[in-house]
C-alpha cells in the first residue's frame, strides 16, 4: 500500500537543527549525496531518454542552484547575504 502524506506526520520524529549554519551545512551535504545519486543512476536509465533527461534536469538543479545556494549560506554563517 503507498504511503501518504498527511500533516504532522514528521512533527516529533525529525528533530531541527540547531542554527541556520547546522541547516545550511546540512543542506550542502544532502545536495552532494544526491548529486552522486543522479551520477550513479544515469548509466543505469541510459536506455530510457525521458530517464536521462528527467535524471540530468534534476542533478543540474543540486549542482547548479541547489548546492551553490546552500554553500553561499555557509559561507555567509548560516543565511544567504
């Protein structure tokens, strides 16, 4: 059966980090883990071009946008200039 999402269902589960820095740390971090995912999936889709062009439209996103945004935040201690 799929899981759906209702509000409140994360809420006691995940805890926050402690500051905006911790956050953006965090988010550099995951933007790097799902860089490395996309790269490991995209010989895998090869046969299937819609695959590679949905897998490469959001590995550029974290590389381009995402992982550039969450840096600038770090860099900046915690919140984007």
């Amino acid at each position: 059966m799929r899981q759906v999402w209702r509000a409140g269902t994360w809420l006691g589960n995940v805890t926050a980090p402690e500051t905006l820095l911790e956050a953006a740390q965090t988010g550099v971090l995951a933007e790097n883990l799902n860089i490395g995912m996309y790269d490991g999936l995209l010989p895998q889709v090869q046969k299937y071009p819609s695959l590679v062009t949905r897998c490469s439209n959001l590995r550029a996103a974290s590389l381009d946008h995402h992982l550039p945004a969450f840096e600038a935040a770090v860099n900046n201690g915690g919140s984007l200039p």
